[in-house]
C-alpha cells in the first residue's frame, strides 16, 4: 500500500482517487478550497488533476518537494508559455520525477468501473511501469511508456480536434464529415508530433488515436459538446458558459496554432478552430476554407 496525494478534486481527480483506493492505496486529496496542503507532504506520488492552464499555479501553492513523483493528469498546451506540462512541472518543481497520465477516459465511466484503458509516461519505463502496475485494475489497465512528451501531444491536440468534430456535426455535416475530420485532423496531429520528436507509435496508441476517437464523437467530451454548442449557432463566449467544466481544447487552440506556424507544420484544421476561438470567425467561413483547398496526396 502506497499514500496517494491528489492536487485536485473535480470529477476527473476523484475518479482517480477512487481508483486508487479500489487498488488498496491510502488517499489524500488536497484542492483550493482545502485549509492546508500539509496533507501532500506525506505522500508517495502526488497526482495533480486540475485543468492544464493552472498546473503551474497549483504547483506553486503545493510546494511539491522534488522527491515526490509528480502525475500529471492534465491535457493541454500552457497558453502564455507554449510550454506541454513536463515542462512546466520541470520548471516550477525543479529535480522532480515527472510523469503524464493520458488516454481515452471519461470520469464518470472510471468511476462506475466500466473498462478504460490509459497510458502513464514517465522518463524511464521501469518507473511508468512501476506506478501503472500500483493503479492498474482489471476494469483500468494502464499501460506504461517512456515517451512523455508523444503522450502530451496526443491528449492536447485532441482536445482541439473534438471541438472540430462537434462544430461539424452541430452544423449538420454528417458523420462522413465528421469521419474526415478525425482522420485528417489525426494526421496533423502526426505531423505535429513528428517535427517535436514524440513516437508514431505512441501517437497511434491510447493516448493519441484511442482518445482522439473517444473525443471526437461522444458529447461526455466537453471539447466536442462545446464545439456542437458552437457549429449550433452559439457564441464562444456563451458556449464556453454553458459547459459543465473547463473546455481545455478552447485554451490550448490558439497556442497550438501557433507552435504549428513555429515548427513550421500545416495544421489546417486546428488553425480554422483556433480562428473560430480566438478571431471570432464564423465557423461557416472556416468550413468553407478546408473544403475549398486544394486536393493532394493523402500520405506524404
């Protein structure tokens, strides 16, 4: 038995928190509403679940001491750095063991023990490993890896994908379309992942391809519901009102555009969500703009 902490308690740290409990560990969960972060001090690994945009402040309330692993379960780019969250947690908790806990899971079926398989990254395979056997359940398998960083393009760039799923089929494009937009949107993705240096394979995995396709279509996807509430007809602004939580792909849209134009990588459907987002295009006009360019290759 291991004491677990848990820097976070929405829906997605406490399905975390149950399943290490059910997996016979001691849990602590600390959360900003919480007196006092004394209870993290204790633990043998802390999991920090809170959205991507706050990883870096919630790790500065913590103080985290570097030699207690860190497990991130947050996806998403940090907008004023373009940082991914290993580089965050690098930079704010320096000399820490970090880790990255990804791949196709919604809260709600973690915690009615429905089977999920995940992905947890850490820089060598003997720690991943270790960690993913203590929380492995037969209705949670986790699956071990050392690519931190493909596992963090995986579950950001997702995010920003759903929500071009969810625009399409608010506007009534159709399963067809939204069956293109996956994969093309899941060949930038590799694209993208190719030019930082993360693993095709890990980006065909669980953590890239199995939570795209989870994301994609679902409307437990608060990206994809948020992108359905947008193609519908809805502002942004009002959109982002009515989600049940953070809608961590509307965060990580622009900075995403951006790292593309950086790298120099052709990500036409993130660049239309991003546009939508933070330009406040009509998301009629950037349809029209994928469709209208120009027919190459499929694979090049």
């Amino acid at each position: 038995m291991r004491r677990v902490g848990f820097a976070g308690a929405g829906a997605w740290g406490q399905a975390l928190a149950h399943v290490a409990r059910t997996a016979g560990h001691e849990v602590a969960i600390w959360s900003r509403h919480s007196q006092s972060v004394s209870t993290l001090s204790t633990c043998d690994v802390i999991v920090v679940a809170v959205p991507a945009q706050v990883v870096r402040e919630c790790l500065e309330v913590i103080k985290s001491p570097p030699h207690i692993p860190l497990i991130v379960a947050a996806k998403g780019i940090e907008e004023h750095s373009g940082k991914f969250m290993n580089e965050v947690v690098t930079e704010t908790v320096p000399g820490a063991e970090v880790l990255v806990l990804s791949g196709p899971s919604f809260a709600a079926d973690v915690v009615k023990g429905l089977p999920t398989a995940v992905t947890l990254a850490g820089p060598t395979l003997a720690a991943a490993g270790s960690w993913a056997n203590a929380f492995t359940l037969p209705s949670f398998r986790v699956y071990a890896s050392d690519d931190v960083l493909g596992v963090e393009v995986g579950g950001a760039l997702k995010n920003v994908l759903a929500i071009a799923c969810g625009i399409s089929d608010g506007s009534k494009l159709g399963d067809s379309a939204r069956a293109a937009l996956t994969t093309r949107g899941f060949a930038e993705l590799m694209r993208f992942g190719k030019k930082v240096g993360a693993r095709p394979e890990t980006l065909t995995g669980l953590s890239g391809l199995g939570d795209l396709l989870l994301t994609c279509s679902s409307r437990q996807s608060r990206n994809y519901s948020f992108g359905l509430a947008v193609g519908q007809g809805l502002s942004v602004p009002n959109a982002l009102a009515i989600s049940r939580g953070v809608v961590e792909g509307a965060c990580t849209a622009q900075v995403a555009h951006e790292l593309a134009l950086r790298h120099g990588v052709d990500m036409p459907i993130v660049t239309a969500v991003a546009a939508i987002i933070h330009q406040g295009s009509d998301p009629a006009q950037e349809i029209a703009r994928l469709l209208a360019r120009p027919v190459r290759e499929e694979i090049r």
